[in-house]
C-alpha cells in the first residue's frame, strides 16, 4: 500500500513533487494558501539548470512542455561598473545549458499536470500538531482540519512545518533587494533597454548593485543590491513608491543616469526583499512521517539556484517514496542522505557568489567569476 501524501506550499518544489508522485501513481494533496493559481505574479524569470532544475522537469515528465515557454536569447550576460561601463558582454551561446522562463510559466505546466482537485486553494496552515507514529494534525485558518500520514513542508523561509524537525528560523544576512519593473522598455525606455541588453545586466561596486534581467513582453525586472541594516530598511516608507525611489536611488549618487533609471522610472512600487538564511548546512534528525524540501529546508542567499534545489528536491523525494512503496520512513532517509550533503555545499557557494556580487573586488570579481567559469 502507498501512503498518501499531504504537501504544503504550492511553490515549484511542492508542485514538482506532487507531479512525480502523480506520474508514479502515488496519491497527493498540495494545500496552498494563496487563493487561487493567478491571485498574485509569481516573480521574474529563472534559469533551468541542467544538473538540477532540467533534471526534475525530465522526472515529472515536462521537458517538452518547458522547451514550449523558454525565452530564447535570455541567457546574455554583461558586467558593468557605475559608470555604465562595460566590462564583461557576452551574448547567449546557443547551447540551451541553462534556458530561462518565467516562473508563472513554470508553475502553470506544473498544475496543469495535475489532476484536477490536486491543489486545494485558500487553505493557510497555521498550525500542526504531531499525533505519534508519524501522523500529523493540521489546522488551517478556515477552520478546517486533516490528517496526514506522511507530511512534507513545501512552504518557504517562514514554513510552519519546519519546527517539527528544526528550531533553526532564518536570520536576515544584512543585504536587501528591492525589486522594480520597467514596462514596454524599447519604446518608453531605450537607452535603458540597449544597456541592460537581451539577458541579465549587473552593474556593481562594493556594497551595492544594480542587476537587471530582460524579460518577455518587454519588460525589464531589475533587483538594486544594498548592504544594509534591517533599521535602514525599515526607516523606508515603500508605500509612497516616489520616496522611496528617491531614497533607494540616493544610495547610488554619481551613478551613471541611465543606471539610475531602473529605480527611478519604476512602473511597479518598489518592493524591499530582506535577505534570509537558515543556519549553514541546516539539517534536522529523523521524524518519522514529516520531511522538507525547497527554501524550508535550505533557505540561503540567492545563487540562481534556489528553484532549482527546490524542483531537484521535490523529484528525488518523489522518486525515493516511489522506489520504497510501503515504507515511507525508508524514502524519507534515502531522500535527506542526499539532500543533506547537497545543501550544505550550495550554502557555501551562496555565501561566496553572494561576496563575488557584493565584496570589496565589485564588479572586477564577478568578471573574474565569469571568466574562470569559462564563460568568457
């Protein structure tokens, strides 16, 4: 007999998992608090890579419908310093290693591949109470109640999963990204869609940065990068979006304008993203019934990994209850044997990338990053 499944959080890792637990006949619930699939945008475009997010998509049986939503020529490169002088421009190669989509699109072929009713919309877990021999109470804040056999937290930084196995929680790392979008830039932008180019533009210098991504539909989705207090954040009024834009881009005095642009002529509010991390190498003993997978188990700076890790995790998890029917406890332990080790390696490559970006050798290390990754 195969147990069912109870996921929460219908991110890209939850709904990675429930998929390859569908293509392999095992039964899921995903329960999502958000209250339907389009309540909200999903975020900008990611990168598949091949050793990982490309890997998942072939386990769940999607690599032909994500070629379907690639956007082609998004992988270009370039480096710039504050002046907008460029310093690294290197154009998509072609070769499809790391092919990039939007993460709506991800998630939509992802439900899409589900049986319908899968996905339980508007349920928002606020608590979970454990019942002994791995079975598992969840409340949601409709009042409603299930119990689960085997338990996954799928649900992000803050997951209310996670203290089941771990009192770690995440610690802000002192650096923020506040997000902003330019619309329909070629025509109402031009100067600032000719320097940002077909992919990903960073402009760099110790402490900040300003890395924008081209997107379809001419849209450029930009992050400007500051270290700096939770206090300076905070002092912020992100609801007033001319003030605040004026602040974020007074850190930038003597920038070149064009670069400036990006905060300035924001056609969204600006939207401060504190950066999070559990405890490097964070890792929890054996509880039976109950495992995570994506930024609840490994939350870390971001490396252009994370949706990846995410998907990896929720199809070896997938796979390993697959290949161990009847005994979940064993498919729990071969999935964290592996899990384990894998994200405590990526926490030091983020630490590291995020130092490259940001660190005292900004922007001459991340050229030096490109070039020794041989892609230069």
């Amino acid at each position: 007999m195969t147990t069912p499944v109870t996921i929460v959080g219908a991110g890209l890792g939850g709904l990675t998992l429930a998929r390859v637990l569908h293509v392999h006949g095992i039964p899921a619930t995903v329960y999502e608090a958000e209250p339907s699939a389009d309540s909200r945008a999903q975020g900008g475009q990611l990168d598949m890579h091949a050793h990982n997010g490309q890997v998942a998509l072939e386990a769940a049986g999607l690599t032909a419908a994500f070629r379907a939503i690639i956007h082609e020529g998004a992988a270009a490169s370039r480096v710039l310093d504050k002046h907008a002088t460029v310093l690294l421009d290197e154009p998509d190669d072609g070769t499809g290693a790391r092919p990039e989509a939007l993460r709506g699109d991800l998630r939509r072929i992802l439900i899409e591949a589900l049986p319908a009713g899968t996905v339980q919309w508007g349920r928002k877990l606020t608590a979970v109470t454990a019942l002994g021999a791995g079975r598992h109470a969840l409340s949601f804040a409709d009042g409603a109640t299930v119990t689960s056999e085997l338990l996954v937290g799928a649900d992000g930084a803050w997951s209310k999963v996670r203290p089941l196995l771990s009192a770690a929680t995440p610690w802000y790392v002192g650096t923020v990204f506040v997000e902003t979008y330019l619309h329909d830039v070629d025509t109402r932008h031009p100067a600032v869609a000719a320097l940002v180019g077909a992919g990903t533009m960073a402009a760099l210098a110790p402490g900040q940065g300003i890395t924008a991504h081209r997107e379809a539909g001419g849209i450029i989705h930009t992050y400007t990068q500051l270290n700096r207090p939770a206090d300076w954040v905070a002092a912020i009024d992100f609801t007033d979006t001319a003030a605040a834009a004026g602040r974020v881009a007074a850190e930038f005095a003597g920038w070149a304008p064009d670069l400036l642009a990006l905060i300035t002529g924001s056609d969204t509010p600006l939207a401060p993203r504190m950066i999070h991390s559990l405890p490097d190498g964070h890792r929890w003993d054996r509880t039976p019934g109950v495992t995570l997978i994506g930024d609840a188990a490994h939350l870390m700076p971001p490396a252009g990994e994370g949706a990846n890790l995410a998907m990896l995790d929720g199809a070896e998890l997938g796979q390993a209850l697959a290949a161990h029917p009847g005994d979940p406890e064993a498919a729990l332990s071969a999935y964290e044997a592996v899990m384990f080790p894998r994200s405590a390696a990526e926490y030091e490559d983020a630490h590291e990338l995020l130092d490259t970006i940001l660190g005292d050798r900004a922007p001459q290390g991340l050229v030096d990053f490109f070039v020794s990754a041989g892609q230069h």
